[in-house]
C-alpha cells in the first residue's frame, strides 16, 4: 500500500483564498485586519514560521505588525511589548511565537494578552472557552490537522485517535476538540511515560506524531490503512526537517501528511482564519 497524501500547501491554499474573500468584505466595513507577531531570540525555525506567517498575511490583504526582541529579553521587556500589542488599533489579533527563550514564564506572558487579540488560541480564557464549549479562537495546529482530515473525507466520528505528546502547542489541546460532539473521535493520549507506545499506536485509526522525536513512529508499529499526522519537528545538520515519522510508514498507511507541506502550512492558514474571526466578532453587535 502507498499512502495518499494529506496535501497541507494545497488545502491551505483554499483556506487562504477563502480568508481573503472574508478579508474583503471587512474591507467594505472599512475594517482593515492586522496580525502581530512578538518573536523573542534567533531560532531559526521560529524565524522561518513568523516570516511565513507575514507572508501570508501579505497575501491575504492582512496587515503585518511584527515585534522582534533578542533572546536576552527579560520578561518586563517581552511583557512591555505585549501590552503594546495589546493597545495597537492596527493590530486585530496578535501571537507571542512559542517557545520563548529558558528562564521566561511563558503562562505569565499568554495570561497578559487580550483575549480579544488572542490569533493562537491559547490564551487561558481561549482555552477555558474550548473546555466549556463556548465558541473562541481554537489552537491553529490542532484545528488545522482537523481541518485537512475534514476536508479530505477522512472520517473523525467512531475513530481512534492515538495522540503522541503533551506540548502547549499540539498534544495538550487537540484531544478537547478531537472529542467534541461534531468530531466524535476516541482519544489515547501518548506521552513519555507511557509504557507501551507503540502497542497503542498499532490500535489507531488515525495518528497525531507531535512528540518532537524523528522517527518515532515507525511502520510495523502502525495499522495498516490507517492516517497518520507528521506534525513534529527536529533538524537534521544541513537543517532539514526531520519528523516523527519514518518514511517506511508512507508503505502501511491509508493516508500520511508530509513534513514539510503537511500541517505545517494549515497551522498558518487556521491562524489567519483565527485573525478574521476576531476582527468580525469586533463588527458584530
Ligand atoms: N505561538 C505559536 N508558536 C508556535 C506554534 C503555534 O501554533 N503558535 N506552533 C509551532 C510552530 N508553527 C507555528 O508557529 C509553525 C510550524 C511550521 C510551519 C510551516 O509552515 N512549516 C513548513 C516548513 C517550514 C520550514 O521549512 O521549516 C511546512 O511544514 O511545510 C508554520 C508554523 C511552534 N510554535
């Protein structure tokens, strides 16, 4: 068996368009949409995603607010800037990119954002909201793998969905939407104390790789028909991606989104769809 592909550039490419239709129509309302972005340090990954989200952004017809501190930043210095997010009338809705540098309490710097601005999702009263079921911005990752499965007829109700990781970004949040009553899917989730990973991997409809490790999902530990979500990232020494799964899964599964080209580009579509959904909530009412 060859896997079909979970195509993420092309999906989010329909998202984008989709976006910018919306993005016109604010326009009309005399609503021009702006996205900030706060990065803190070098990575050169975080680089790359922020500027890939500016350039959607610029695609889209949304405006760009970028923020950039150096990794020495302390936290008054980030949390300075986050109010001043927070104040901007440019800026509709804004991300702290994650994760920010060691010695930094990122909950403390999640917490001090406006919920109103908050284009990630993680903010704890967006988070409260998702618990509670009440509607607000929903993560951009786990939305996105969502998302791309729903959008190519890969069915969610009844499945098995065996999560691997429990970071703030992915894991820790995906199975709250992964079981609500318009998904209805069975969640395991998979950490680094679980003991027999990949016995429980063997039982999933559907696998979520977001633990960070390459190639931790190797083929005879997947069932064979089954979709499986790369959506970890390591780097090779030339800088190339490496995921959590290793290609000879490609050969088991019914269905595999690359890394890259897989979830990556629909966590930034589902991020600019979170910042015209916050700049139509201002509209109504
Ligand atoms: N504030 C946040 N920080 C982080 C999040 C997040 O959702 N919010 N998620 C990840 C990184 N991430 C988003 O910022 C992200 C990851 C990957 C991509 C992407 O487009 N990847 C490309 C490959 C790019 C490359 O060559 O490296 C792809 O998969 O095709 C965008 C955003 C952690 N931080």
């Amino acid at each position: 068996m060859t896997a079909q592909i979970l195509d993420g550039k092309s999906t989010a490419a329909a998202i984008k368009s989709e976006v910018a239709a919306r993005v016109e129509a604010l326009r009309t309302l005399g609503i021009t949409p702006g996205l900030g972005t706060l990065l803190v340090g070098e990575d050169v990954g975080s680089q790359k995603y922020v500027a890939g989200k500016h350039r959607d952004c610029a695609q889209v017809g949304i405006a760009s607010i970028q923020r950039e501190l150096p990794d020495t930043a302390t936290q008054e210095e980030i949390e300075e800037v986050v109010r001043e997010l927070n104040e901007n009338p440019e800026c509709t809705g804004y991300i702290v990119q994650l994760p920010l540098p060691k010695g930094i309490d990122v909950n403390r710097v999640l917490a001090l954002m406006d919920p109103d601005k908050d284009a990630d999702g993680l903010h704890p009263t967006s988070l409260g909201k998702l618990v509670l079921g009440d509607p607000g911005p929903l993560p951009c990752t786990p939305n996105g793998i969502i998302e791309l499965l729903r959008r190519h007829g890969v069915a969610l109700a009844g499945a098995h969905v065996v999560v691997v990781g429990r970071g703030i970004t992915v894991g820790r949040s995906i199975p709250l939407l992964l079981t609500r009553k318009s998904e209805n899917a069975t969640v395991t989730q998979c950490h680094t104390g679980t003991r027999d990973l990949p016995a429980l991997l063997r039982q999933a409809d559907i696998v979520v790789a977001a633990a960070g490790v390459p190639h931790l999902v190797k083929p005879e530990d997947v069932k064979p028909g089954a979709a499986v979500l790369d959506v970890g990232v390591s780097r090779d020494e030339n800088g190339r991606i490496l995921g959590d799964v290793h290609p000879g899964v490609a050969e088991v599964a019914g269905w595999i989104s690359p890394n890259p080209g897989g979830v990556g580009p629909m966590t930034r579509a589902l991020l600019l769809q979170n910042v015209i959904e916050a700049a139509e909530r201002g509209t109504a009412g």
